[in-house]
C-alpha cells in the first residue's frame, strides 16, 4: 500500500479502516485472475455510514471464461 492509501485508512473509524483494508486484499488478488473485467465496491462501504458492517463488492467476469467454483 502506499503512502496516501495509508494515510486515508488510518484517519477512518477502525471498523471501516478493517472492511477498506480488506476489500482492497481480495481486489489485488481477484484483478489477477483470468477473465475478471472489473471490480466494483458497492454498498454501505461507500456512504458516509459510520459502522458498515459488510463488504459488497461486484466482480465482473468474461462471458466466455468458465467458473471453476
């Protein structure tokens, strides 16, 4: 993470700075496997909401790659 992104998180509440930190280590992962055309945060995560209490995040995939889950 750089700087700045740490910067942000560390001026969250802790439970958001938790959830950020979070989504932002499957993206990593996720954006490097086959066929993923995009990743979208969605939800509570990205109001002004004090205690999220989930993350919603939209995973975007090729029609044609096939699912190995």
């Amino acid at each position: 993470m750089n700087d700045s992104v740490q910067r942000y998180l560390a001026s969250l509440p802790p439970i958001r700075t938790h959830l950020l930190a979070g989504a932002l280590l499957f993206v990593h992962a996720t954006a490097m496997l086959p066929g993923v055309s995009r990743i979208a945060l969605l939800g509570s995560l990205t109001t002004t909401k004090a205690s999220p209490k989930d993350i919603d995040l939209l995973v975007t995939v090729a029609d044609d790659k096939e699912s190995s889950l």
